[in-house]
C-alpha cells in the first residue's frame, strides 16, 4: 500500500468530524482551507509526542490516538477556544495496518468527542513521531491568556489532580484494581476542559492547562503576570482513589505530576461570584494573587516558597 | 540550560518575521492568535522532515533551518496563499548550541525572505525531527486548487526543473566545479514561488508545487481534476549546468526528481494571454490538458503513457 491510499484509507474519514463547515478544504491538496468568521480569531497550538519520552514503547494505538489529540486539544481549552480542525504530522518506521487502524479508531474518538477534523497532514517514514496542531476560536479580544492574573484574584483548579500522575506506578499492572483503574484512565483518557474554558471566557483573567505540573504551570502564569501567588495544599483537589492509592504522596503528586489535563485558572473575586453555578462547580479555590513573585506554598501551617518543578525535557542538558 | 531558555534564546527573535501585524499573540502561551482579516480565508499546510530520511545525516544545521521552511512555504506558494506565519514542532536529540544557533540563523533568513513570523512552537527531546506548519491567507474563494485543471488549459512549470535531483550525487563533493555548485545551491537553498504564487491568482485553473518530481505532481492535478494530460519533453525547462551534468539523463530527471520546488499548473489559453508579462516570463508552456485520464509524454516523437513515479515513502511496504 503507498503512502497516499494509506493516508486515504485511514484518516480522510477524520475530516468529517468537528466544525467542518469551517474547514472550506480538507486533506488532499497542497493547503488546507479554513474560514474565520468575521470578529473572531483564530487560535492554535502544537504538541509533539515522542515515543520511549512522552508515551511508553510498544504503547496501546488507540489510547494514543486519543491522547495525542487530548493533550493538544487541551491548550484550546486554556484559551477558551471554540474547537476547529486540527493537523497530523505523523512519523512511523513502518505502514503497519494493525497500529494505523487502532491509532485512527482513538483519534476518530477523540475528534468527534473534542468537536475537532482534520484538516491536514504529512505522513513520513522514521522514528515514532507525532505532531498535532489544533485550531480554534475566540470571539476578538475575549482569549484567555496567561498575563492577565491581577493581585487579588482566586486561583482555581478544574477537576482533581495528581491521578495521572500516580498512574505511572501502574501502567504495566495487569490486574489493576478499582483505584488503580481510576487513575490509570485519567493517564490513558485525558479529557481537555473545552466547555469549561469556553465557559470561562469573560470571567477568567487567566489561564493555563496543568501538563507538566501545577506548581510548574502556575508559575507560567505568574511570570507572564508579573505576580506572585499563595495556594493552600488543604484545599487541593484530590481524588478518593489517588488519597487510597498514594498516601502521603497524594499531596506531592497534586502539586508536582503533570499529565492531568486540568485548568489552573485565575479568577476575581468579583468575576467569581458572577460565574454560572455550572461553571463554579467544577472549579476549587486553592489560593491567591499576591504582590511580588515567586509562589508560595501553605501546608500544614507551615510556609514553603517554591522554584518550579515541572518536567523539563532538557534541563538534565545544562 | 532549560528547554524554556533554549527556546527563548533561539527562536524568540524569530517571532519579529513576516507580517506580525496579523499574529496578536506569538510564542509563549498556551496557544498563538493570528487575525485573519474579513474577506480573507487561512491557509496551512504542514511538512515534517526527518534525518536520514529528507535530509542526510549530519546535514548542515543553517541549511536546514532554510530548507525545512522553503518545503513548507512552497505549498502557501502552490495555493496562491500570502505568507503570514509559522510553528515549529522540533524533536531534537539534545540541545546542542551550535546546531541550534545555526539551525535558528537559517530559519531566521528564510523567515525573513519568505515573510513569515514563528507563531508558536513545540521542542522536545528524542530523533531529529522537524515539523513546520505554515500559515497564509488567500481573498475568499480565490485559493489556487489542485482540481481545477481543465481540458485544453496549458500544463506550465517555472523556473528549471531536475537540477535538486542532479544535486544528489554531488552532495559528498568536496570540491564541485561551478555546474555542480549551481545544482547542489538549488537542493540546498530551495527558494518557494511565493510571488509568483500569488500573482497566479485568478488566472491559474489549478497549480501543485514539484516536491515529488513533475510527472507525480501534475499526476495529482490530473487525478484531482478528472483529466489527463499530454506533455512534451523538449519544451521541459533545463538549466545550462543540468544538461552539462547530466547529459541525456536531464530529461528523466526534469520529468521524475524532487526538491526542485518549483511550481506546476494549468492555466486556460484566455487567462494565459491575459497574465501580466512579468509572471508569464517565469513560465514555460510544456503541455496541455485532455480529457480522460492519465499521462502522455511525448519524447523524440514517441508518446509514452506513465504512471506516477514520484517518491512514496511507505511504497516499499506493500
């Protein structure tokens, strides 16, 4: 089989997920085609997952499938963008039918789950590679940044945290139980917060998505703030399964593990009181904006100031 | 030094390229933003490149950073597109200072060439990798397509064809002749038809870019448009160094090398006549579209029926 037909065979069928009556021309010429409609922007992101560094070898096609265009999708809902289309730069060292048919079974998942076709793409042979770009939209002015955090504010978190995390221990368990199920389909299926961040738009003042880390993504947002931040570790977010499962961990899992696909958001205390009930449920104050810089960790009663923690792919470099 | 510094040391500065104007957000959130104005329609269009594959090992990261963007800026040009701006997905094994200083310099003078600001971007660790999507817009419904070729257009090509494949076996050469030299510019410093590109617009029926050789790439005009074609050898467009080189191998490589990154189209004998003369100086008038389907090269006054022998990378596969 050649590459086209593969390309034909296995992934035109994506194009008609999503908003397609926005993608006036999908796969198949030189350029995509995608319509803007008239006061809003357009928004997009890449992601790049490498197999051994951002998946383990010999990984399930299908959870990839999905995982690949979760984790990109999830930088959307950061900016409190409307789903578009996305793109699928894809490297393989072999036309394998077995692995393109489950990958294409996860991504169609996610993109009809996500409201996201694909618009495009470039098949090429080498080491395991994906990169996948998403496009949204916001209405002009109304994206939400990660500068826009102003002494005062709440932050939030969506969801629970930690789970993801705590997966890692148990991903080549092969008789799971119940709690180490939970967390291990938080690692397999993330979900990004797309209706939450539409839902925040107006009301955030900002936002980011925890993949490496809370502390390492909150302190995106108070750089590009010029701030600094107090969160509260009692008031984090935790699962019952990760509180069973981890322990004592379960705290530094929340703050340090990334992979959850939660927001972090920034909120005022006026714009808090505005949101929709519907809204405000999924979110939990864990702390707020303060003068300076730096973050500032409260745990037990006792004060902890933090440098950021996340993953960094090349910091054992320097 | 971490991946955000690395980032920001070298590829920040790319951000100030091309039409910034139209990029309100660049590199650093978790999404770009690129206004596209009213009555304009985006874009895009992916290219991954992969050591070993597209590039030799050990290629000369400077002419990299070029090459990787023109591959990419060439299908804006196929389409007709105004250059706007571009993301950069690079999975690279470690973070060496001086490929990344000389990868970023060639990117940086092809930005600027082409017109293109770095929007966003991914960097992560694992086997040279190197995706780039670039952006552009087009006037609402005047996007150059591959499927509108009709019968009895004329087939054109610019500039020259088959010197990048003659460039093949002169890449080891430490010490080329002047012939050489002029082929191995054209496979290491590729220039996008971008102005002619655009100039195209409304008088082309369809145009591909010649990646893959010509006799693939106006295969998938002839495909996507439903016609054949009949082209004629001796009106191929041949640089004095090629037919010097490769004797009476030129024509074979005009008709079925790569890299070249010219453009091909089709254009109606009216529309031909109404081009501007600057823009029609560029073309060279090599055949005319038919009906059916297909192929026809006529060569020394024998006409042979092809099927597409362009480069596929999984071909070896099935």
């Amino acid at each position: 089989m050649g590459e086209f037909e593969l390309i034909r065979r296995y992934f035109c069928p994506l194009a008609e997920a999503g908003s397609s009556s926005a993608v006036l021309l999908g796969p198949g010429d030189d350029c995509a085609i995608q319509r803007v409609e008239p006061g809003r922007d357009l928004v997009f992101s890449v992601d790049t997952l490498v197999e051994g560094v951002h998946f383990p070898r010999h990984y399930d096609p299908e959870k990839l499938g999905w995982r690949s265009l979760a984790v990109a999708a999830s930088d959307l809902a950061a900016m409190g963008a409307d789903p578009v289309c996305f793109t699928l730069a894809l490297t393989l060292p072999a036309a394998d039918p077995h692995w393109l048919h489950g990958y294409a079974r996860g991504l169609a998942n996610a993109a009809r789950s996500f409201g996201l076709s694909l618009a495009g793409g470039d098949t090429t042979r080498g080491p395991l590679t994906l990169s996948l770009q998403v496009h949204g939209t916001v209405p002009r002015g109304l994206a939400i940044c990660r500068s826009g955090a102003r002494v005062g504010d709440y932050v939030c978190v969506s969801g629970t945290l930690g789970d993801a995390g705590a997966a890692l221990n148990y991903l080549d368990s092969e008789t799971p139980g119940p709690d180490e199920q939970s967390v291990l389909d938080r690692f397999h299926h993330p979900t990004p917060r797309l209706s939450l961040g539409v839902g925040l738009r107006g009301h955030a003042s900002a936002a980011v998505d925890i993949s490496d880390g809370l502390v390492a993504d909150l302190t995106h947002i108070l750089e590009a703030s010029g701030v600094a931040a107090r969160i509260e570790t009692a008031h984090l977010p935790l699962s019952a399964a990760l509180k069973r499962i981890a322990g004592a961990n379960a705290v530094s899992l929340a703050l340090n593990a990334g992979d959850d696909y939660e927001l972090c958001i920034t909120i005022s205390p006026e714009a808090w009181v505005g949101l929709p009930e519907d809204i405000r449920r999924q979110l939990t104050i864990i702390g707020e904006v303060t003068f300076g810089e730096g973050l500032v960790i409260e745990r037990d009663g006792h004060s902890q100031a933090v440098v950021a923690g996340g993953y960094d792919h090349f910091r054992t470099e320097s």
